[in-house]
C-alpha cells in the first residue's frame, strides 16, 4: 500500500509540472499568435481553461497529502495544546465532510453527463473528462 500511495503522490506532482508547463506554453502561444503575429489561434484559450481546471484539481490534492494545503494556525499557539489539537481535528471533519458533499454533487453531476453528454464548442472535447 505504500508504495503504491508513493507511486499516485510521484506521478500527481509529475502530472503537475506537465500541466503547468503545457499551460505557460499554450498561453504564451495564445499571446504571441494574437499580439504578435495578429492571428489568434482559436482552440487556445479553451485549451488553457483545462490545462488550468485540471493543474488547480491534481495541485490541491498534492497539496493536501504534503501538508501545504492553506491553514491558519497562528492563533492555535494562544490555545492550549489539547484545545488546539482538538480544533485543527474537527477543522479536518468539517473538511471532510465538505469534500463529502462535493463528491456527492460532482456524482450526480457526471451522472447527467453520461444521460445527456455534450462538448466543448472549439476543441470538441467530450465535458465528461
């Protein structure tokens, strides 16, 4: 199990730095075929909208198995360690609890894709990825 939990936290930070990197190339060619060239490069922007969705989905999730997820603790030092202990491990609940009902609406989400599916109107690419 370990290695396999090792192998998905590898290959997310791996798919990261390509997403990022396949984003700045597709905007700075979106900007340079506009701005430079005069002649806009139509299934760019979309493309970037993914690239984007897809980099801010798999980096949360890194973020979170790494611990460098945003979380304020300042005021957690004023508390006693108990208290404070406490608090950050309801916060977690209350996170997943939160991420619960997110999976359950993107469930029913995907489920109306797959009855009624459609595409992206410029790269034709089907919304169920």
């Amino acid at each position: 199990m370990k290695r396999l939990l090792s192998w998905l936290n590898w290959f997310d930070r791996a798919a990261i730095i390509v997403l990022l990197t396949l984003l700045v190339a597709v905007v700075f060619l979106q900007v340079a075929s506009r701005f430079v060239f005069k002649l806009p490069i139509e299934w760019s922007e979309e493309m970037a909208r993914f690239l984007f969705i897809w980099f801010c989905w798999l980096g949360c999730s890194y973020a979170t198995v790494s611990f460098h997820h945003i979380r304020i603790t300042a005021h957690m030092r004023l508390l006693p360690p108990v208290l404070a202990k406490f608090l950050l491990q309801l916060g977690d609940l209350l996170w997943i609890g939160f991420n619960a009902v997110v999976v359950v609406g993107g469930i029913m989400y995907l489920g109306s894709i797959l009855e009624y599916p459609y595409r992206s109107m410029i790269t034709d690419i089907n919304m169920l990825w």
